[in-house]
C-alpha cells in the first residue's frame, strides 16, 4: 500500500478519514494526498456569477488544506495536498485511476447538508465507481 488518496472538505468526517488514512500510512511506510475539490456551482440566477463562488469555494478549501498540511507535518507522514476543479465523486475517482492510488479513504459525509443536496452522497458514487479499495469512515 504506497499511495493513499484522502478526500478532506473541513468536516468532521473528513477529518476522522485523514486520522485513519494517517495511522493506516504510519504502519506502511504509505505518501498521502489529501485532496479537496471545488465544484463547480453557479447561482446566476440568484444574481451571483461562477467566478465569485468559484473564489468563496477555494478560499475555504485553501484553509482547510492547510490545516491537513499541518497534521501531517506534526505526524511526520509523507504527504501532499491538491486542490482539483469539478464534480467531486468523478474527481476523485478519476484522480485515483490516474495516480496509482491504492486506498481512498472518505468520510461518510461531507460538510452539510446542502452539500448533499447539489452534489449527493460523494462517498456512495466513489465506492461504486473507484477502481481501488474505498475505506469509508463512520
């Protein structure tokens, strides 16, 4: 197990997954890469343009990254971290095929619910469609 592929958006959840992708990458030697994905909204017609809830989305993952960075460190685990455009499921399940991912590790929810609500249940359209071992977090 080399590569291990943590998908973090702040929440609790997201955080318990980056606890367990850490023990699990102490004990084998494993890199880690914590990716956030910023989807990609628009509420035209609420009066408010991509571009801006492109930037509010990217700011926040940006400090939310930053805190895994820090954990990392702390643990000394071997790790990155990646922000990545798109639909979140398909992202991340691309990302994994694409980067020799073993393991995905996910919480089973993500921030809140409106989050389920525009872009339903991540964890279940990962793990039934990653091509690798999901570890979904409770």
């Amino acid at each position: 197990m080399q590569n291990i592929l943590v998908c973090f958006d702040g929440s609790e959840w997201s955080k318990k997954a980056l606890n367990k992708a850490i023990e699990i990458a102490q004990k084998f030697n494993s890199k880690i890469t914590v990716l956030s994905v910023v989807p990609k909204v628009c509420f035209l017609e609420m009066g408010i343009d991509c571009a801006t809830v492109e930037s509010i989305f990217k700011a926040e993952v940006e400090g939310n990254l930053k805190k895994a960075e820090e954990i990392l460190n702390e643990k000394g685990v071997r790790g990155q971290t990646l922000i990545l455009e798109g639909t979140p499921a398909d992202v991340i399940v691309d990302y994994a095929k694409d980067n020799n991912i073993d393991l995905i590790v996910i919480g089973t929810k993500g921030k809140d619910a409106t989050e389920r609500t525009l872009f339903g249940s991540v964890s279940q359209k990962v793990t039934a469609n990653a091509g690798c071992a999901v570890l979904v977090i409770k």
